[in-house]
C-alpha cells in the first residue's frame, strides 16, 4: 500500500513538471539551437520575397513581439517546410505570407530556415 502511494506521488511530480515546462515553453517564443548564435523566432505572418528566377532574396516577418527587424536575408540552402514536410520553390507563393517561425544566425541575420504552421494547402495537391 505504501509503496503504491509512493508510485502515485512520482507519477503527479512527473506529470506537473512536464505540464509546467509545456507552459514554459509555450510562454518562450524565442528558442535557441545547438549553435549559440542561432535563434527562432514566431511570427504571425512570414512572407518569402522572390526575384524573378524564383530565388528567395528576403524573408519579412510581421507581427513578431521579440524580432528587432522587419527583413532578414536568406542563405542560399534556405530549408522552406510546412508541419515537417518541405515545400518546393514553385509553391513558395501558396504559402508566403502565413504564420510560421524563422531561424536565423544572431551575428548576421541571415535565415536557414522558414517553417510554416499548418497543413499543406490544397492547392498544393497537384
């Protein structure tokens, strides 16, 4: 009986610090990765610029609380995804303009990765 108890009360500790850094980390919408310069930052709108060979030359960002700049400018590998699943260039413009999270590197800006929330359009089921 005792010991049982003792189980119960493991099993709330557990389940109230798992609730507790969710609430963390939904609360923290800045997110820092394996390099110390690279950051994460949620916007509500994150719109890809293109020139006309269809090459991503800036990525803005708009209504984000913590970005301290509206423009940022995109590695050459720039990875573009939705819920996980890459998004190719011809349907950048489906997508441009969505609420998603950019990372970027702190000491020059630049952009290695634009993911969107969401499903996949279905305009993008061709």
């Amino acid at each position: 009986m005792g010991r049982l108890i003792v189980l119960k009360a493991v099993a709330v500790l557990i389940g109230l610090f798992l609730a507790i850094a969710g609430v963390s980390h939904a609360a923290e919408s800045t997110q820092k990765f394996g390099d110390p310069a690279e950051r994460s930052l949620e916007a509500g709108s994150v719109e890809l610029i293109q020139n006309a060979n269809g090459r991503v030359v800036e990525v803005r960002v708009a209504d984000c609380e913590l970005c301290d700049r509206t423009s940022y400018l995109p590695r050459p590998n720039l990875e573009v995804e939705i819920s996980g699943e890459d998004i190719s260039r011809e349907d950048f413009s489906v997508y441009s303009g969505r609420p998603g999270s950019i990372v970027f590197n702190e000491k020059d800006y630049m952009v290695f990765g634009v993911y969107y929330w969401g499903a996949r359009s279905m305009e993008d089921n061709r």
